[in-house]
C-alpha cells in the first residue's frame, strides 16, 4: 500500500481502480479523524485544567452561594432535552472548583512549609 498522507496534513485518496483503495482510503480518514479528535479533546482539557486552576484562584470562589449558582445554571440549561443530566453535571464541576479553592490556603501553607 502507498502511504498517501500528505506533509501538510492533507490526505489524497487512491487511484480509482486501485486494489486497496476503499481500505486505504477507509484508514486514511480515520486516521485523519481520530488525530483531528483527540487533539480537539486534548485541548479542550487543558482549557478546562486551566480554567478550573484561575477559578479556584479568584478570591471569593470559596464563599459562592450555591443557590445563586443553580439559579444561573438553571437559567442557561432551560429548554434542553438533557437539562436535568447538565446540571448535575456542572453542579459537580462547580462544588469541586469551590472545594479545591476551600482547600487551597491550607495547600499553600503546606508547600510553604516544606519548600522552608
């Protein structure tokens, strides 16, 4: 089989004819498809990790009411099919960003202490 993946990143399919063309074809655009979907999934963890660090990191965060934050949840969910499973599910990312910015000034007293 030709390797026909392209130094830029562009796929060319095979000849029409060509014995293997439908299963190199086939490999070519997974291939191409899971690279673009796990770089895209990569990413956006890394945004996530790095919001949820400058989040825990905002004074204040430690002390939000819970009852403001399902209002707004609420409000941005209203009229989903899954509204009920999104919520739960950005209840749990919330109480965890709160939780770790409870837990932080006890963290950095503990590396402090150990650095000294």
């Amino acid at each position: 089989m030709a390797n026909n993946a392209q130094v830029n990143g562009t796929i060319t399919t095979p000849e029409p004819g060509a014995s293997d063309m439908s299963i190199q074809g086939l490999s070519l655009l997974f291939g191409a498809t899971v690279k673009q979907l796990v770089g895209t999934a990569e990413s956006q963890q890394i945004a996530i990790l790095a919001l949820t660090s400058m989040l825990a990191l905002v004074p204040g965060v430690a002390q939000i009411d819970p009852k403001r934050i399902a209002v707004i949840v609420q409000a941005l969910t209203q009229d989903r099919k899954d509204a009920e499973q999104l919520q739960s599910r950005i209840a749990t990312y919330v109480s965890l960003v709160v939780n770790i910015a409870n837990k932080l000034p006890e963290a950095i007293a503990d590396a402090e202490a150990r650095q000294h």
